[in-house]
C-alpha cells in the first residue's frame, strides 16, 4: 500500500530473492517512474497479473514494520469514512525521515588506560575525564559545558590521546515518567474514582469509560493516574487534547505527577523532533504521548490506554483531506489494541452520554470541586432591561461587577468568541458590506494590523478609505463587537486596569501562552478578554468574575447541535470563575434569558438539558439516534457544481429509512473560489449507510473539475 489518495488500494510487487519483507515492512518501490515508500500489506495478490509484468521491490527500509493493529486501523478509519486506504496509510507516515536510518552522532571516550599516573593533568582535564565511566560515551560540548571548561579543554585531551572517538548511542529520547513520583494525594472521591480506572487499565481489555465531573474537579489529576498505571503494566499512553499548541498548563501538570515531560505530536513539531519522536514511539520508548487528533495514528507497540479530554470538542472533527473524528476513532484504535478507552468532559456530547446511558460505556463521575471551591454562581443579565450605552456593548451591570472585583483585588474575564474589532463592515451611505471575494462570508476588521481579513480562507486587505460600492468617503462604519472592541470599551471604563486579550491571533504559541498564563497567575493581569482559547482548561486561582458579553452568539444558525455546543462553551467558560477559596461569579449577557441554554447555565443542570437535547432529536433519528452523512460537492464553475449536486440528488439512494435532504447552497456557497452545495443523507441507526454512500457516489459520472467530498457522521453544517 501507498500512502496516495490512489483508489485502489494495495498494489503487487515482486519481492526479489534475498530479501525478506514480511507484512507491514516498509519497502522502497519503483512507482511511474520515481521510487516511492510503502508498507508490505496483507492479503493475496492479483493472480490475474502475469508475473513478467511486476516490478521489483527495490529495498526494505531498516524500521520497525507497522504493526498489524495499525494496519487494520488504517483499513477501518478508510472504510468508515469512505476513503482511499492509502490517505489513511499516509497519516500513519507523518514522519518519513523516521523510516531513514537514524543519523549517528560522534563523541568521545576515554582511552583505555587514560588515567595512567605518569600524565600530568589538569584539574579542568581531570573533571572531563571524571566525567566518563568505563565504555561511555559523550558528545564533546556536553562534556565542556558539564565540567565547566571550554571545548578546547576536550579538544586538548583528544590531541593527547586521552580521549579517543566513539559513535553516541542513541539514547532514549524520552525519559521514563516515574509512576510512583509523588503527585498531588486525591481526595476520597477523585481516589475511589481514580481505583476504578485504574482497575480499566490492569485488566488490560477493551473498554470504554466516560470521565465527567463539575469544572475543577480534578478529572485530571484523576486520569494521570490512570496513565500511571499503564505505564506500571510496561504499556503506552496516549492523551489527545483538543489545543495541543495551548496545553502549557496541563504539561506543567504532567510534570508535576510524573518528574518528566511527555513525547508531544502535533503538526507544529520541527521535522528532526517529528522523526525522533516517530521512532521513539515504534520502538516504545515514548511511553506516553500527548498530542493532536493525528498522533492516532502513531506506531504504538503496545498501547494500554487513551485518554480523550474534552471529549465534546469539535476540534476533534478532522474536516479536510480523510475527514474523521478522533475521539471516535480513539475508540477504534482502543478496541483493536486491545486498550482502554477514556472519555473525559464536563459537558459531553449527547453522542457519549447516550454511549453510557445504553450501557455501552461505563461511566465515572466526580461530583465536587477540589478543596473548598464551590461552583460559581450563574446570572443572566437580560440585555433588554439591561441595554449597554450606544454603540457599547457591556451592559452597566457587568460593568459594576467587574468595578466590584478589580476593586476587591481580584481578577474577571470578559468573553466574546470572536477575534478581531468588528465582524462586520458598512457603509453608511448605501449599506454595502464589505465581503470576501473568494468567500461567502464577511470581512473582519482587525484594527490592531489595520485590515479586513476572512477568517475562512485567510484574504486580507487593507481598510479602504472610500466604499467600494458608492465611492462615499469615511462611509464604513463597524458593525457588531470583537474582542479588540470590547478592549478597546474597557480601556475607556477602565483605564488603570492591566488588560490582557487572549484570541489565536494574539496568542499565537504554546510559548505566549505560557507567558500569559505565568502573568494572570501572578496577578500581573487584573482584567482578561478572550475567546475561546480561554475557555479552556486553564486554572485562574484569582479569577472570580466571568462576564459572557454575547451567550447568544452561537445560537444562531439552525446547525442541529447550535444549542448543545453554546451550553458546552459557555459551561467551559464559566468553569473558569472561583477555582481556588473567593467564591466565582458568572454573569451572561443574553436578549433571550429564557432559553434552556441559559435556563441550563443559571440552574447548573446540565443533565436536565441533555436529556431535552435527546428527547427533540430521538423522533425525527437525528444524531445519535440515527446516521448523517454529508456530501460536499464543489467546484470553481457555479453551473458545474449545480449540474453535479442535482445529478447526485437524482441517484440518491432509496432505502427503508433512509431519507436525503438536499441538493441545497452550502451556507458557505462560495468558499476560498469554489462554488460549494450540499446533499445530506440521513438514515436510521441500524442502516449501514457506508455501502450505500459508496454505491452511491460511483454511480454518477463527473467531471474532474467537481470534488464530493464525503462527510459521515458531520459535525460542522457550513
Ligand atoms: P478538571 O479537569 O475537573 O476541571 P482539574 O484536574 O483541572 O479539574 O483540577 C482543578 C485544579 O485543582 C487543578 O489546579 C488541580 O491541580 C487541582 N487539584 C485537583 N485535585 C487535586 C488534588 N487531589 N490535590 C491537589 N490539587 C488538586
Ligand atoms: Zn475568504
């Protein structure tokens, strides 16, 4: 197999006498013309083919071969997401240079006989040599800078035979977590729970748990033992968080129980740390890795548990190239490595809570904060008796709350998932707004680079000083807040405040993140505006005030899972407030205090709205009480997308219980040039839909220049 979008899958080779390659090798091969790496896969050949016509494996690569769970992982994610198997194949090849023998470094060790009385040495050559035990060998600037002399000191005794040349061995690159290192001791309810997972991992089966337990709880510190014991039991470990760039909190966390740092995986990694870090895990000496959804497709040899946190997160939706979800397919690659599974959120999504309510999965709860912290107060401020002045948007009674807690010494966050300065601009002499060409959607404001951007395909331009539409001078007005805004509101209100902005663009890296988190912790921050990335898993001991300045604004939009994704962030967000002993407060700003959103988030009970969320979706087999599928049809031609959308609506598939909606404009027509419409399949639960897809997308004919796209199970509607 390849690791190429190619359909057909797996394709023969002749394996020339002398060589050995026993499934799941991978091999050198000649491929039109230009060689190409691939993985010796299972499976009979195409005896069709007359044996003069196959080409010669060219070599076997001298890595370890991927291993048979892999493979049939690697086979079951492209089934399920109707995928080409060798797209699949090439995630689990992220690290090509990992397939390359390891580069071998030189150093130095001591001369037999080197410490002979005769030689006079110097107190700084004696510290080098000090250094080195029988047979062990150093890289020169490591033995420099651990005795304290300058590199000539080494280079010196080298010239004098004292020190003669060796090849490093490659040590392991991770060190061993210490499971027994001292953490944190739990609390009776997070220990018992912690017994209980633990049990999960020693018994060393399949098995799926749902971790839940109110913010600041310690699921955590709860599941770091569970990885404790996996690594008691000589297995691996795998944690995937939804913003593995923004998990410097959690790594000073891992630090902390365990003495060591994780292996990391996630796109941002240098290519040298790729490959090591890729090798090091095949050869299970990585035995924990904390990583983005695409460190599932690592080469785990033995692999004992995985750990989904946050599991609700939608950055777990892959949505392009084979597009799945990884917290699904953790529960895959579980099954198959015969590992256990944990699921871990506050909020899960309906999908997981009705797992555990049907008995599929256990589930472990943990019911209070740690320590004394309460759970903080939830308020609806309702902005029709309410209003923010003209043109503001913090309503005076926020305003107050967050004069009470400076005033008190204690920090707020104000929320607004929305970067920039305005996500709308008009013109106020003939009312055109200011849109993306490339894209159906508006351009923001960011007034800080002072540009309009899309936040889908990543045009920019600079503001113009005249509408583009009517050639009025100083028209364009900004409609609506983003974080920039609301700062820029605070700076007039509170102008002696620290302020801090946290959104992706100010935020770039773990490192910045870091560097924030350092300062809020030590209260160099007195006020903090964020979106989203600050909703989640950070521990603020002073921060007792959250203020949500607009908790309707993922309400709208009909998408089928609007509300369950809003109570879910805001949740997060407001699990932010009163971790430590000051008691937290949350204030939302709404015009409509009476939805079960904000009902859920005042009352604090989460389970009475999911277990509405269920009761809407069960009869009309919305997800997870029956299947979606999506199809994506796209191309640069309108007419062409239209032509393919409504040949594909007329070979849909008819099925008992099966039913599609659509064709229909994408929300997002237009996206980075293409022309986009969308058909959606929607069928009962116990309709296998891959088969129908399949037969259904192979029986219309279309032009190279339309792309379907397949989304099962979509997560996002757009
Ligand atoms: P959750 O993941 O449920 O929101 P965390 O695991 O983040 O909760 O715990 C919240 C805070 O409480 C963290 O700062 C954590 O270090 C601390 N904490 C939790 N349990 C303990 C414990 N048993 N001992 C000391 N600190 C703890
Ligand atoms: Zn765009």
């Amino acid at each position: 197999m390849l690791p190429l979008p190619l359909e057909a899958g797996t394709y023969d080779y002749r394996l020339p006498a002398g060589l050995s390659a026993p499934p799941g090798s991978f091999v050198i091969v000649p491929l039109g013309g230009r060689e190409a790496v691939g993985v010796v896969w299972d499976g009979e050949p195409d005896a069709s083919l007359p044996a003069h016509k196959l080409k010669n494996v060219q070599a076997v690569l001298d890595a370890p071969p991927m291993s048979e769970t892999l493979r049939r992982f690697v086979e079951w994610v492209a089934a399920y997401t109707i995928s080409p198997p060798g797209a699949v194949l090439r995630m689990g090849m992220s690290a090509p240079a990992a397939l390359e023998p390891l580069p071998q470094k030189a150093g130095w060790q001591a001369a037999s006989g080197a410490l002979r009385e005769d030689v006079r040495l110097t107190p700084a050559r004696q510290r080098v040599l000090d250094l080195l035990g029988p047979g062990e060998v150093r890289s020169g600037s490591e033995l420099a800078e651990a005795a304290g002399v300058s590199p000539g000191v080494v280079r010196g005794l080298a010239d004098a035979g004292l020190l003669v040349p060796a090849l490093l061995p490659r040590g392991a690159a991770f060190p061993l977590p210490d499971p027994d290192h001292p953490g944190p001791r739990l609390g009776a309810e997070q220990d018992a729970t912690a017994a209980a997972l633990r049990a999960k991992v020693a018994a060393g089966e399949f098995g799926v748990t749902l971790l839940t337990g109110v913010t600041g709880s310690g699921k955590t510190e709860v599941y770091l033992d569970a990885v404790a014991e996996a690594l008691r039991q000589g297995r691996q470990a795998l944690v995937l968080l939804p913003e593995i760039a923004l998990s410097a909190q959690w790594l000073d966390r891992f630090r902390r129980r365990f003495g060591v740092n994780p292996a990391l995986w996630h796109s941002e990694l240098s290519t040298r740390t790729r490959r090591d870090t890729w090798r090091a895990v095949a050869e299970g000496e990585a035995p924990v890795v904390v990583g983005a959804r695409s460190a599932l497709f690592l080469p785990f040899p033995a692999l004992g548990l995985i750990i989904v946190d946050e599991e609700h997160e939608t950055a777990f939706k892959q949505e392009d190239g084979v597009i799945y979800h990884a917290r699904d397919m953790a529960v895959v690659r579980a099954r198959l490595s015969k590992a256990a599974c944990v699921l871990v959120s506050a909020t899960p999504s309906l999908e997981t809570l009705t797992n555990a309510e049907t008995g599929r999965y256990d589930h472990l709860h943990l019911s209070e904060r740690h320590g004394s912290a309460g759970l903080p107060e939830v308020v609806a401020i309702d902005l029709r008796s309410h209003p923010p002045e003209r043109g503001r948007f913090l309503s005076p009674v926020l305003i107050e709350a967050v004069r009470d807690t400076m005033a008190r010494g204690e920090q707020a966050m104000l929320f607004l998932n929305r970067r920039g300065y305005a996500p709308l601009t008009l013109c106020r002499v003939c009312g055109h707004r200011l849109r993306c060409p490339n894209c159906t959607s508006w351009l923001v404001e960011h007034r800080a680079q002072r540009r309009l951007q899309c936040h889908h395909c990543g045009h920019a331009e600079p503001i113009p000083q005249t509408c583009p539409e009517c050639a009025a001078q100083g028209s364009l007005t900004p409609v609506g807040p983003g974080v920039e805004r609301v700062l820029e509101e605070v700076e007039a209100l509170f102008p002696d405040a620290r302020r801090i902005v946290m959104a992706s663009d100010t935020i770039p890296g773990p490192a910045a993140a870091t560097a924030a988190a350092e300062a809020i912790a030590a209260r160099q921050v007195d006020l903090i505006i964020g979106t989203q990335i600050v909703a989640k898993g950070w521990h603020f001991p002073h921060l007792t005030l959250v203020g949500v300045v607009d908790a309707d604004l993922g309400l709208a939009g009909g998408d089928l899972r609007a509300a369950e994704r809003t109570l879910q962030l805001l949740h997060q967000v407001s699990g932010r407030a009163g971790r430590a002993e000051a008691p937290g407060r949350v204030l939302l700003q709404t015009f409509a205090p009476d939805h079960p959103v904000m009902h859920a988030l005042v009352s604090g009970d989460v389970a009475a709205f999911m277990a509405e969320e269920a009761a809407g979706r069960r009869p009309g087999h919305w997800p997870p009480f029956g299947r979606l599928a999506a199809l994506i049809i796209s191309s640069e031609d309108e007419r062409e997308a239209d032509r393919a959308a409504r040949d594909l609506g007329l070979a849909a598939p008819r099925a008992a219980g099966v039913e599609v909606l659509g064709p229909a404009p994408a929300p997002l027509a237009l996206l980075r040039g293409r022309h986009r419409r969308r058909l959606l399949l929607k069928a009962r639960r116990d309709v296998p839909v891959q088969p129908l897809l399949r037969e259904w997308v192979s029986r219309v004919d279309l032009p190279n220049s339309v792309r379907v796209q397949i989304d099962v199970d979509p997560v996002g509607f757009l």
